[in-house]
C-alpha cells in the first residue's frame, strides 16, 4: 500500500503515542500489533471519504486511528477464539502472551478507541458506529452458531460478513464523510462503496485460505473449514454436481479426520468453485464501482477508491 505510505505512517505514530500506558506487557503488545503492518483499509477509507467534503486531517486521522484500534481489538479476541498463532507473519498475543493478556489487550484497545471516537465524533456518527459494532457482535456469535452447519445457504453466509465484516469498511467511510460534512446521495454512496468492497474483501480472504501461502498471507491457511467454519468456498462445494455427495459425507461424520480434511482441501482446489467464489468477489466490486461513478470526477480521492478496488482481486494478503 505505498501510496497511501504517508496516511499509514502518521497513523501508527498516533496510536503508538495515544496507546502507550504504564504497563511493559500492553506497550509489547500493542507495539507488536501495530508494528505488524496490515492494509489499514477501513481508516483509509474514513480519510478518502472525508477527502469528499470539508476535510479536516487532524481530526479524521483520530478517528481513522480509532477505527484501526477497534479492528485490532477484533482481531485479538478472533486469534483467542481460533488458537491462532499467526497473524500478518508475526506471533499472535494470545500465543506469545496467553490467553488472559491476550483478552486485556483486546478490552484495552477497545476502550482507546471509543475515547478517540467520543472525543472526535458528533452523536449521529457515535450512534451509527455503535450500532455497527453491535453488528459484528451479532455476526461473530453467528457465525459460531453455525460451526459445521451443513445447509448453510448463500444468503447466511452474505448476512454473515455483511456483519462481520463489510459493515465496518460501510462506517469507515459513513463516518469520515459525515464528519467532513458531506450528506445526501454522496454520503450514501461512499457509504454502498465501502460495504461493497469489504464483501467482496471477505470473499476473497476466504478464497486466500485455500489458495494462499502462509508465508505470503501471513496466517495459517485452512484455518476456517478445519474450525467447521464453512465460509464460500466449501458451501459451494457441498452444492457441486461432481463433489458436493462425497464433500457432504466427509463433513458429516462425526470425527473428520486430516485425511478427509485434505480430501476436501482437493476437491475445492479441482472443482470450478474457487473461480464461482471469485466471480462474486467480482459482482460485489463491480457494484462498488457503480455506487462510486456516482460521486464527484474532481476528487482525487476517487482515482484512490478506484485503485483499492482494483486491487481486491489481485491480492495475496
């Protein structure tokens, strides 16, 4: 993300600065995180979306900054849940820390960053983002629900990282245009922008963790499905003529086996699924493209909207 090196440099020195505490283990932890790089996409976008109206970088970047502690928070209490130990190539806090440091530092990444956000936000934006926060929380213990749930339809699974993901690249965006001023049909369709980009983010994450390569994506691959965590790919699968009996008898038993894994790691590999599952990633951008037509010529914050969406497909992180 070199082009966008200048926003993501001023960021990490301000959460660095605003997360520092007294506590050695916190500052090692949360140094780690940020110091872990990631694409900074949802905070990108609060400042290309803001770039649309009145547009005030101290303040936006203070949001921005709240925006990635709280993905961060997410993602500390994703790699408990998962027993990961990577994330973005480097050891998670979980697996150098244990679990019980591991559970403050997501608790106290999360109270930073709703004090940048209640110091720095309007009550309109701060209720929005709530509401989409609650969201995820929703869409985290539904997707739990659904562990190795075979009949998962397409549309559980949109609903799915409509909440669990999209919704916080759509309030990255909401909220960086609204605070800048912009309202009406602009707003709403940087808002349809970001939501249609980050569905079509989780697709191809989800297409990554069969396809990816662990030193390239950064986290262990087959993670999801060996959780019983059926994301595309394999809910695809399971309606495949050629594979979908013999995908469906290998996830019915009762104990799978790593050999049965595997089995379904190749028939998702061979079959045309994988492609099937692109294919919607390209639907959502293409929708995301549409929304951002919509939106002023003269903003040069446009070209970098395009630029993002353009890379969805084409990348390996």
């Amino acid at each position: 993300m070199e082009r966008f090196a200048e926003i993501i440099e001023k960021l990490d020195s301000l959460m660095l600065r605003y997360c520092k505490s007294t506590s050695l283990i916190l500052n090692t932890a949360v140094e780690d995180l940020i110091d872990g790089g990631g694409k900074r996409l949802r905070p990108i976008m609060v400042m290309l979306a803001g770039s649309f109206g009145n547009f005030d970088e101290d303040k936006l970047l203070h949001v921005a900054a709240g925006i990635e502690l709280l993905h961060m928070a997410t993602l500390v209490h994703d790699d408990i849940i998962d027993e990961a130990r990577l994330r973005r190539g480097k050891i998670t806090a979980q697996e150098k820390f244990g679990n019980d440091v591991a559970v403050f530092v997501g608790d106290y990444l999360l109270t930073k960053s709703y004090s940048l956000f209640v110091d720095n936000l309007s009550k309109h934006s701060l209720l929005k983002l709530n509401k989409v926060v609650k969201m995820v929380c929703i869409g985290e213990i539904r997707q739990y629900e659904e562990k190795y749930v075979l009949d998962l339809s397409l549309i559980d699974y949109f609903k799915r990282i409509r909440r669990k993901t999209a919704l916080l690249f759509a309030i990255s965006a909401y909220i960086g245009a609204y605070e800048s001023g912009v309202r009406g049909k602009n707003l709403f369709h940087l808002y349809k922008v970001a939501l249609e980009m980050g569905m079509a983010f989780q697709i191809q994450d989800d297409i990554l963790d069969f396809v990816g390569e662990e030193d390239i994506t950064g986290k262990e691959i087959n993670q999801d499905l060996c959780a019983g965590i059926y994301t595309l790919p394999p809910i695809l699968l399971l309606r495949d003529e050629k594979y979908g009996h013999k995908a469906r008898e290998l996830l019915d038993k009762k104990d799978i086996s790593r050999q049965d894994m595997a089995q379904i790691i190749e028939m998702i590999k061979k079959s045309a699924v994988l492609e099937l599952s692109s294919r919607y990633a390209e639907k959502f951008i293409e929708r995301a493209r549409n929304n951002l037509n919509y939106l002023p010529d003269i903003i040069e914050a446009k070209k970098d909207i395009e630029f993002i969406l353009n890379l969805q497909l084409q990348r390996q992180i």
